[in-house]
C-alpha cells in the first residue's frame, strides 16, 4: 500500500456555466479594480486597431500622394497615441498585479476559514498533501486565470470587434467575407478545449497525489529511513510521476496541434485577400493602404485565436484547478451547530454517556450500547487494550465525532445542543504527542488563551513545572520552537503543552497517555501540573503509568468497546480480574524500572 492512494472526486464533462460564474464572482469584491483593469485593456486595443488605420492613412494619404503636411500630421498623432497607450499597458498591467495579489488573498483566506470549521472526519480521511495543493497552487491559478486569463479573453474579444469595426470602414464587402472565418475558428477552439480540459483535469489530480507524497514522504523522513522505505518509495513516486508525464504529454500534443490548425485556417484567409484585395486594387476598389491594413487586421483578429493554444493550456488548468477548490469549498461540516443550541457557561457538571454506539467509517463498530455517567469534578482513568475503544470515548466527548446512536449528556442536556465552539473551548486536552505551532514558547503558551497576560503565563508555566526548564534557555519565552516544536525534547513540549491547557482554565481536563514517552524526572513535573489542574474539574486520564491511574477515583477497563470492569485502583487489586491481570503483567515492571536506572520504559500497549 502506497502512502497517497487516497483518490479524490473525478470531474468530468464540460465546464458549466455556473463554475465560470464562480469563478468570475472572485474578482466582484474588487470591481473598482476590475473596471480600472477592464478599461485600460480596452483602451490599449482600440489604440492597436486604431494605429493600423493610421498606417493606411499614412500610405494613402501621405506617402502615395507624396503630400508631407498630411504625413507630418499623422506621424505626430501617431506619436501622442504611442504615449497614451504606454500610460495604459502600464495601467492594466499594475492593475492586474494587484487584482491577481486580492483575489489569491481572498480564496486562501476562504479556505483557510473552510478547513477550520470542517469536522475532524474530513481530515482524517483527506491527506495534508491533497488539502495543500488546493490552497497554495491551485489557488494560485485561480487568481492568475481570473486576471491574466480575463486579460487575454477580453483582448481578443475587443481585437475581433475593433479589427472587424475598420474592416467595415475600409470594405464592407471584402469584411463580410473575412468574417465567415471566425465561426470556423470557434468551432474548432471549442473542440480542442474540451480535449485538453479532460488531459487537464487528469494533470491536477494527479499533482495533487505527487504533493502528497512529498508531504507523507518529509514529514515521515524518519520512518521511511529506519525501515529502509526508500527505495520502494521511489519506486511508487516514480510511479506517480510517470502517470503525470503522459497526461501532461497528451495536453501539450492537443495544444500543439491546436496552433498549426489555426494558422493554416489564418493562412487561408490571408491569401483570399492578397488575391482578391489585388483584383479590386486594380480596378480602384480598394487602395494599396487599405490591403495592407486588411492583411494587418486579419493578422490583428487571428493573433487571439492562434494564442489560444497557449491560453486554453492554461485557462483549462485553472478551470480543474477551480473546481478542485469549489469542490473544498462546497464540503460540508460533518458536525454542525443545531439551530437550538444555547451556551450553558459551563461544563462542571454530570456527564452521561448512555447507550451509544459507533462506528468509524471503515465500518468496524468500536463502542456498542456503551454507558457511563461521570460526576462532576471526578476523575477516571480509561485502560485497556489498543483498539477498546478508549480514544474512542475522548474523541465523542470533545464532539470530534457524534455517535451513530445513543445520546450523550453534560449537565442532563444533550451536548448535540452546546455550541461546538462553547463546548470544545471548555475541555482542555494534553496528547501523547502534543503539537506546538511554529513560534516562541511564549505564543504557544497563549494559544489557550489569547489574552492571557505575560505574568499569567508566566504563573501557569510554574503551576505545571515547565517555568524552570523554560527560564534555563537561551531567550527564555521567547524562545522558537521550531516546527511542530521539534526544537524541544519530547518532555518539554508536554511541559508547555500542559500550561496551555493550565492557562485555558478548562472546565473537563483530558490526558491522553501524555506521560508514556517522557522520563522519570519529566513525568513528576508533569505529575505535579496535572495535580493541579485536576483540583475541582472533571478529569479523564488514559494513561499506563501506574503513578497516574492509581490515584484516580475510578479506574474503567475497557476492551472491545465496553466496560469489563470499574472501580478503585484497590477494589479492583482485590477483585483479582483483568485488571489485576494488567497490573501484574505491566505495571509492577514501572515499579521495577524506579529501583533498576538500566531499565527500559515500559511498551506501551494502547
């Protein structure tokens, strides 16, 4: 099994009128920008139409005649334009810059807003990689369509309409002709849109599972070089990559042949009116000046058409990109707020979990007619084996996930009906593996609570035993992390990881299996931190460490998603069952290891 095998949506068939629609509305916030864009366009390709009619008046009316006021004249309003049409390329190519910098602002900061309100589900059956491609380069490419993009449509539309309007000037007859070329033209953009927006779609799925895999490949660099991943990793990168060479072969071949299509079609009309501009010349019909400016019109009005090969490659490529970020967008939360739901303030109270069932979405049930009711301020420990359903249990609480069935209740209220955000901001969680964001230990520490004081953290990082570790380094608080806080030890972002949780003064506190991978010496400090954090809230540990299970009110093991035994650490010595059976096997060897400093800790089993 790969590490990227995860396959998103496939879009298929023509884009609709409604994605071009919403791809469009990205650039409407801006329409000051957008009318200022749109506008030194336009006056940028009249002044090109309008400079080739000059160059027949120049022929005409001043070379050919030989009448060099007329030619003085023309040269000198050729030259005020070749001013103002320098002011308006600069003008819609800063404005462009700028709308292209707004709207790339605006679709990150949607998705970024999306990504925080979807359910925890989502993430975990969506790779990082796969998310990340849409909000860096596929919005990228949005924003460049929607600019550069609307900048070539818009030129080509007002070269046809402007080249055809002096066609007109010069010979309607000879322009009606021309004219029957565009809808062949058309026809055959619109053929070679479809086929390269098919190769297209296929190109950014399959980047997306490339991004992927550099994302599972960096992040798990450890794992992959102490099992000796690599070379079967590349094996499957390659893969990947080749997959992404024939599709982007097969686009590049469509666009390729695309231009020689639409030259030969230009070809043609050029030569139609070489020979019957001449026959008309030479009965006076047409002049030498305007023959030439119908070969420069014809040029004028094809030069689009021939550039869509370029611009359909890339139109095409943002048009699958959009949809990839629509398709983002359009996901909805598997957890939402009921339109009852009321702040209760607070979470001190009874919690009951009664009869719940459920099931993740592989289909395994994992808890089964499950019931518990803990009272408030109390504090149980959750033990078991791997897979019984304990995360399980602490993950439905935080309402990451709802049950199948059953309810579940704070307060004798069903928690369906708190807020989300009221409830989650009232339960404080440390993890095994704790997570630090990028920045000092300081910023980390606050993230409980965004207003927390210096002098608050501060308190709270003595509170949890992390302050004297802190205070010994380099800049103290202010010292970085690094990413994911791979600058500390393991022990130390627990320490942090925990007087975060101390400053968000949490009503439930949740420990899950914090103190497995840290030593002796830092699971005290840690001990200490939770002591105080426990005082007067509802507590619910999983952990192995005897330390930590034993002091707490009422010890739950459960296994294949049930309940198979309860009560105090001693009570259940006594009873002589599972738990007993546990202790014996795993937990005296902790008390071992204190006494023995060539011990090794204890495997963890959850």
């Amino acid at each position: 099994m790969t590490l990227y095998e995860f396959e998103e949506e496939e879009f298929k068939g023509r884009v609709s009128n409604q994605a071009i629609s919403r791809i469009l509305a990205q650039a409407f916030p801006h329409w000051p920008w957008l009318l200022g864009f749109i506008l030194a366009i336009a006056l940028v390709s009249i002044l090109d139409a309008y400079f080739t009619f000059l160059g027949k008046r120049i022929i005409d009316e001043g070379i050919i005649p030989g009448d060099r006021n007329a030619l003085t004249n023309i040269v000198i309003l050729y030259g005020i334009l070749l001013v103002v049409q320098a002011f308006g390329v600069f003008s819609f190519i800063y404005l462009a810059g700028v709308l292209g910098e707004r709207i790339h602002y605006d679709l990150r900061r949607k998705l970024f807003d999306h990504l925080q309100n979807l359910s925890l589900a989502y993430f975990n059956r969506t790779p990082v990689g796969w998310i990340m491609a849409r909000v860096t380069s596929d919005t990228e490419r949005v924003a460049e369509l929607v600019t550069w993009g609307l900048l070539d449509v818009t030129w080509a539309v007002l070269n046809i309409v402007t080249a055809a309007y002096f066609m007109f000037i010069i010979n309607a007859q000879l322009a009606l002709i021309i004219l029957t070329i565009i809808p062949l033209l058309v026809i055959v953009a619109i053929y070679f849109r479809n086929k390269i927006l098919l190769e297209y779609r296929n190109v950014r799925k399959i980047n997306s599972r490339i991004t992927a895999a550099f994302n599972e490949n960096i992040t798990g660099v450890k794992v992959v070089k102490a099992l000796g991943r690599e070379n079967a990793n590349m094996q499957e990168f390659s893969r990947t990559t080749s997959q992404m060479y024939r599709a982007s072969y097969r686009a590049a071949w469509l666009s390729a042949l695309f231009l020689p299509t639409v030259q030969l079609i230009s070809s043609f009309a050029l030569g139609f009116i070489v020979w019957y501009g001449g026959l008309q010349a030479q009965i006076g019909i047409m002049t030498i000046g305007g023959i030439q400016a119908f070969i420069s019109y014809i040029t004028f009005m094809m030069w689009p058409v021939q550039d869509l090969a370029h611009v359909f490659a890339e139109m095409q490529h943002a048009m699958a990109s959009a949809e990839r970020i629509f398709s983002l967008l359009d996901t909805k939360p598997d957890i939402v707020d009921r339109p009852d739901s009321i702040d209760p303030g607070t979470l001190r109270s009874e919690i009951e979990f009664d009869r719940v069932d459920f099931t993740y979405e592989d289909g395994e049930p994992v808890l089964s007619d499950f019931s518990l009711k803990i009272k408030p301020g109390e504090t149980i420990a959750l033990v078991g084996p791997t897979g019984g359903g304990k995360t399980t249990i602490i993950n439905l609480l935080c309402r990451f996930f709802e049950p199948k069935s059953g309810v579940i209740r704070i307060g004798g209220r069903d928690y369906t009906k708190i807020p989300l955000h009221s409830l989650q901001s009232h339960i404080g969680i440390v993890l095994q593996s704790p997570h630090l964001f990028s920045g000092t230990i300081r910023e980390n520490i606050r993230y409980g609570r965004l207003n927390a004081t210096d002098e608050e953290i501060e308190q709270a990082a003595r509170l949890a035993g992390a302050h004297e570790f802190i205070k010994n380094m380099d800049l103290g608080y202010d010292e970085e992390v690094g990413e994911g806080g791979n600058l500390l030890s393991v022990g130390q972002k627990q320490l942090v990881s925990l007087t975060r949780a101390i400053l968000s003064e949490p009503d439930i506190f949740i420990m899950d299996e914090a103190t497995s991978s840290v030593d002796t010496l830092t699971e005290s400090l840690i001990q200490k931190g939770m002591h105080t954090l426990m005082e007067g809230r509802t507590s619910i540990i999983i952990a192995h460490r005897l330390s930590t299970i034993k002091r707490s009110d009422r010890i739950l093991l459960i296994k294949n998603g049930n309940i198979v035994e309860m009560g105090t650490h001693t009570e259940l010595l006594k009873a002589r069952g599972q738990y007993y059976h546990l202790y014996t096997h795993q937990f005296r060897r902790e008390l071992e290891a204190e006494y023995d400093p060539f011990s090794y800790p204890n495997t963890q089993t959850n």
